[in-house]
C-alpha cells in the first residue's frame, strides 16, 4: 500500500457475541442468535498515519476478503474497531464502525479530541497541582424541583423514589466548556462517563449551570441553587437526578474523570454515535485482565497449513486490480470488480480474449460484469446461481452479434430463470427443426395469449429454445429473423 508494506499483527478466528438489544438503567437484554457464527479478526498495526489512509487500508482489507468467495457480502458482514492516537496521546478504540466511509471522519474527530485533551492536561496541571485537594462541594435540591414543569421535576414524578444532587465544580467553567469534538465538549465526556457507569442515561443526564440555556430550568430555581452552593467567579454547578444510590457513582465517576485531565488522554472504548462524533463505552483493560480462552487449547498452525491455504486463496486483490488495470479498464471499473462476486467471469472472458476478436471489448464485457449485473440483481434477477460457462457465451454471443442492451438484458433474465438450461444440447438448430418448434410454440402461445403480442411471443418462443439448444446467439437471431419477415402472429 502507497509503497509500503502494512503490518498484519494477528489474524483471529472467533465466535460472534451476542447483540444487545436494549440497555436501559442497569438493566441490559441481549439476543443470542448470534452465538456460534464464526468471525476472521485481521489486526493491523499502526501503518496508517492519516483517516484517509485508515479507510482506504480497511476497505483494501475488505475486498481483499470478499474477492475470495469464501466470506459473507452485504451490510453487517465487516465492522471495524479503529484504534487512533496522536503524538503525545494514547490509544483509543472506536468499537464497531459499520461503513469504511465513516472512518475518516470519525478517525479526524478523535484525533482532535485527543489534542483537547493534550490542552486541556496542561491547563489543568497548571490549575489544580493536586486533584484530590479539588474543593467540590455538593448539595441536595430535591424539593426545589419536586413538583416543578421542567425537565427535571417531570422526572421526580416517577414511581421509582429519586433526589435531586447539585455538584460544585471550582474554577471549571472554562474546561466544562472546552470543545473536543464537533458540537461535543468536556460537558459531554462527564456525561458519557456517568451514563455507563452511574446508569443515569436519559440525557440530559448532567444539566450545567454554564449551559442553562439548552434547559427548561427556570432561573428562580437555578438562583436558589446558587444561594445554596454560592459559586465563585469561573466556577460550575452541575445537577443530577437519579436513585441515591447512582448519584452517589456519578458523582464519583465525575470526580474521577475531572482527576483524569491530569494523565490527558485516557486509554478506553468509544462508541461511533452515527454523527461523526463518538461516546464513552468502557476502559480499555489492561494486560492483567486478559486471559486465554478456557474452551480450547491453542491449535498450531504448521507452514504447511499455510501455504496450502494460500494456494487456495488465489491472487491477491492488489495484484488483480494491477492486471485490469493494465488491460485498460477505467479505475471506477477496477473498483466495482474489486467488489464483484463476478470477477472471475471477467478474468474468464479476458484470458478467452485476448488476441482475438473480442479483445477490443473489455470495457464493455466489465460493464455487463458489474453494472447491468447489478442492475439485474436489483430488480429481482439473481446471476450468481447461473453457470459462469453458460454467462461467458451469452457475453461473448452479445458482443459478437452486437446485441442491444436491451436485448442481452432479456437473455439474461432467461438465464437468472433458469430458462436457459446449463445442460443444454450443444447440437445447432438446423432451419425445418426451427420450423417445426415455431408451428408448435404458435398453437401453445395462441391457447395461452391470445393478444398476439410479438414481443411476448418472442420471450415465450426463446424460453423453449433454450430449454434444448445452447447456442443464444443463433436461436436469438433465428427467432428475429422469422418475426422481423412477420406483420402479425396470425
């Protein structure tokens, strides 16, 4: 890749977990219908040195993979878990991107995270020498809320008894405020924190005095909180609300996230929000938490095995999409092969024609390889179940013939129908054999539609055809020869 080689630290074969299908408090449900699906892991290491490069080395991956015909295709078949550090940061893992394409920002969005980070170290070692010496001080308002139209009193309401907590934050409005993310800030690393683990998580699960605007808090009650807590100059306040008992963790968890400014950027787990942006998941464990699989021992994988599966897998992507390159097909073309489960077809039909008649046409055999099969597959006419021998003389039948489109489009659906048998006679269809299956189809198409159409004729008619003869291109022309003589039907 660009001139490099990029590392492959491991290749992991694992079992699917399980899907979660709802976390709410601190109840979680999950389905097991996942479990036992089997899963490759290729870990890289960390050769990418921009988002773009990280995108484009996963995706490389990935085609790499999918070329193979030995993986699952289609959305939900790859995810990735990006790993981002900036100098002077640490890693930091964005568990399950779904798409390629949201990797370069998201990668962009962490890098500018950690370099707040990095800003907001320094501005607080300076600040706070000693974080355990922080003067918070905390406070309960629950029957300044109790009862009140706004966000938090709606809350109070539940059947679940819960307190309102007002925290003190000395001389951190500024660093509550300090933007890390686009449209996120430190307000809302807190916030992440205290809704995985506190499991405060409607949000607003944390409502800062410094962001009273975005609240229906009205300013009364901010004022009786301020008479209790009385804040300083470049001082925050923010209120929580929850069970006693998860107030008491969030509290603590705030505490220990602020205390964290001081180590800058904190190894863990971020989870992709589908903005751009990402969210608190969990730590990142350490070496002392990791511990082998208890189900089965380690099984060596010998040279042998090796290269034996590597001859199997066949000719790298890279080296595929060299070779199409240089038989001048335009790089979208490349692209869409890179991804085609008929990209052997097309290596087929090249080494059939090369030197010879067809060779002149391949960017038109890539298109009908790519594009129209796509097209075909999108409307309901699936080509991957038809023999690859049976697409190749259709292909190379539409080519010598100069079909329209429109014409190898109906071949092709006839092909996706299993109309056209792969076993069919090789045997050509002389002109009385012609004459007689076209008496016959007449009488059968007459007593099935009558409306005389030529066209539904034509359909009806190959159908038979190419139930018996293999030749497309010969019955086709057959059959246009005869109707193009013909007014009418009758």
């Amino acid at each position: 890749y660009k001139d490099k080689k990029i590392e492959i630290s491991q290749v992991n074969l694992e079992e699917e977990a399980c899907r979660e299908v709802s976390d709410i408090g601190h109840s979680i449900v999950f389905a097991t219908d996942r479990l036992s699906i089997p899963l490759v892991e290729i870990i890289t290491g960390a050769d990418m040195k921009d988002p773009g490069e990280a995108a484009e080395v996963c995706r490389l991956l990935g085609n790499s993979m999918k070329i193979t015909g030995l993986v699952r295709r289609g959305i939900g078949t790859v995810r990735q878990d990006v790993n981002v550090s900036i100098t002077g940061g640490d890693r930091v893992e964005i568990k399950g991107v779904h798409k390629v394409g949201n990797i370069p920002d998201l990668t962009a969005s962490e890098a500018y995270r950690q370099k707040g980070l990095i800003e907001l170290k320094s501005i607080f070692k300076e600040r706070f020498p000693k974080p355990e010496s922080i003067p918070y001080i905390d406070a309960v308002f629950t029957s300044v809320f109790s009862g009140t139209p706004n966000e938090i009193g709606r809350r109070l309401e539940s059947d679940v008894p819960l307190k309102v907590t007002g925290l003190l934050l000395p001389r951190m409005v500024d660093i509550v405020s300090y933007k890390l993310q686009p449209g996120r800030d430190f307000g809302f690393e807190l916030s992440g924190r205290v809704r995985v683990i506190a499991c405060i998580d409607t949000r607003p699960n944390l409502f800062f005095y410094s962001q009273r605007e975005n609240y229906d808090i009205p300013d009364n009650l901010w004022e009786k909180i301020i008479d209790e807590l009385k804040p300083d100059r470049g001082d925050d306040i923010v209120l929580i609300c929850g069970s006693g008992e998860d107030i008491a963790t969030a509290i603590s968890e705030i505490k220990i996230r602020i205390a964290d400014l001081a180590v800058g950027v904190v190894n863990e787990t971020r989870q992709d929000i589908k903005d751009g942006t990402t969210d608190f998941e969990r730590i990142l464990p350490g070496a002392d938490r990791m511990y082998p699989d208890t189900d089965h021992p380690p099984i060596k994988i010998t040279e042998e095995r090796v290269e034996k599966l590597r001859s199997g897998v066949g000719e790298p992507l890279w080296e595929k999409q060299r070779r199409w390159r240089e038989l001048g097909l335009h790089e979208e073309q490349v692209k869409a092969l890179s991804l085609s489960p008929f990209a052997g077809l097309f290596d087929r039909l090249a080494s059939e024609c090369t030197n010879n008649e067809y060779s002149g046409h391949l960017k038109k055999m890539a298109h009908i390889c790519t594009a129209m099969f796509v097209g075909l597959r999108r409307k309901g006419f699936d080509l991957t179940a038809v023999d690859q021998f049976r697409l190749s003389k259709i292909i190379k039948g539409s080519v010598h013939h100069n079909w329209s489109y429109n014409k190898l489009k109906h071949i092709l659906i006839l092909a996706a129908d299993g109309i056209i048998d792969t076993e069919a006679s090789e045997k050509d269809l002389t002109d009385d054999d012609f004459t007689i299956l076209w008496n016959k189809a007449l009488g059968e198409f007459a007593a099935k539609d009558g409306d005389g159409s030529k066209d539904k004729f034509r359909r009806f008619f190959a159908g038979k055809l190419l139930e018996k003869y293999s030749n497309v291109s010969e019955v086709i022309a057959k059959i246009d020869n005869r109707l193009a003589k013909l007014s009418t039907l009758a």
